[in-house]
C-alpha cells in the first residue's frame, strides 16, 4: 500500500556532502611539504579545518573562529595554542534554480520499494542548481595559494570522478546514495577577498561553484542519524562543523 504522507529531503545534506568533498582535497595532499602554517593545518582533525557559516568577510570568520576555539578550550575539548589559521570555510546562496527538464534531470514521480518489496513509496525528485562559495583563509599567501591549488587539482580531475559526490538518505527506511555534480570544475577562478595591509595580515582566496543537486520528496525521508550528527548547530558560526 502506498502511503500519502510525505517529506521533502534537506539541503543540509547536501551542505555537509560539499564539506566532506573540499576535506578529501586535503587527505591526499603530503602534509610535511609547504609552509609551517600549512603543514600545522595539515595537522588538524577535519572538524578544525573545515567550517561552515556565513560571513560577510574573513575577518567576521575569524573572530568566530577564535571565539569557538577560545569557549572550547574552556570546556577542554581542545588546545588553544592551536592556531586558529589557515581555514576553510564554504556557504551556500539561498538562491536556486530547478534544472532543466528537457536534459532529463526531473523525474516526476517513481515507485521504490523496500529490500522485501512490502513496503512502496511514492517518490518524486526534482534536481536543483545551487551555489556554493568556497574560502581559503591564511596568514600568508604561499599557504592559501597552497590550500586553493589542492582543492582545485581535486574537482578539476574528472576522470576518477573528483567532480563528484554523493549524499546519503534514507527513503522509507531504506538507504540511498544520489549524485551530486559541480558544474565547469576545470575552470578555475579566484578572487582575492584579503584584508587591506593596514588592517590584519590577512590572505584570503574566494571561489564560486554552481552544483547540481537531488531532492526528493516523498514518504519518510531523511536524513541518515550517522551524518545527522555532524550537522549540529553551532552557536558560534549558525551553522556546521564539517566532521572528518
């Protein structure tokens, strides 16, 4: 039996699955080469690394970065002596545009069943094209140039797929990967949002992804407990730590 009741998927997912994609950039990356401070970034748990949050510029970032470094140090959760920078943090534009139903990317509505074909679901998916925006902060610019060149040698090798990723949900209890894509990832632009050398020494590199994402609608869907966890709101940055 069909049920009518429904539920429409998180973008937050999609959110964090970005994250996870800019912190495996960095997993592949030989971490005693390049500058001290990109060689102690290199140190770091992906969770000190990679944030999420929206910030009007790096310097708004930072004074977030040190007030929850400086509240966790309280609370023991970590070291304070542990340099705030570099970081990464990334957003994405409230902005969206479904994609274009004549490429094939809406599919209306489909039956799925569960592993024992007892249970039907009626789901629907539309592909949406959001926008990201991707910053790489540092104290000086060898190790920001750095940090931007291992992401964009990720995205741009489309051949082992680095312009892609996957989300997780489960639909009516059972789990499904669906694919996500960043648009054009071998071109690569960035524009510097450093501050001004009269104000704090201060690297930063900004750059701008369109990517195109799954949202399902239909009974029961949600995202999985083992990424829900790291999408907790974080008083500090109104947002999510990525976890790694």
């Amino acid at each position: 039996m069909i049920k009518s009741k429904n539920d429409v998927s998180e973008l937050a997912a999609v959110d964090f699955a970005f994250g996870a994609r800019i912190l495996d950039a960095f997993r592949e990356v030989d971490g005693g080469h390049g500058s001290w401070h990109f060689q102690q970034f290199m140190k770091r748990d992906g969770k000190d690394k990679v944030f999420r949050g929206e910030f009007l510029e790096p310097k708004e970032f930072v004074a977030n970065l040190q007030a929850y470094m400086k509240q966790a140090e309280s609370e023991g959760k970590r070291d304070y002596n542990q340099a705030t920078l570099p970081a990464v943090y990334y957003y994405r534009d409230l902005s969206m545009a479904s994609a274009d139903p004549e490429a094939g990317n809406l599919v209306l509505r489909d039956t799925v069943y569960d592993l024992n074909l007892e249970n039907a679901t009626m789901l629907s998916m539309v592909r949406m094209n959001l926008t990201y925006k991707v910053v790489f902060i540092a104290p000086d610019k060898p190790t920001v140039e750095r940090m931007a060149m291992a992401w964009y040698f990720k995205i741009a090798n489309t051949k082992q797929g680095g312009h892609k990723f996957q989300v997780p949900y489960d639909v009516a209890g059972e789990r499904m990967q669906m694919d996500c894509t960043i648009f054009d990832p071998q071109t690569f632009q960035a524009t510097s949002v450093s501050l001004p050398k009269n104000e704090q020494r201060l690297f930063a590199l900004e750059c701008e992804y369109e990517v195109q994402a799954p949202v399902l609608y239909g009974e029961s869907v949600t995202v999985p407990d083992s990424i829900r966890w790291q999408l907790s709101v974080d008083p500090c940055f109104d947002g999510c730590h990525v976890h790694g």
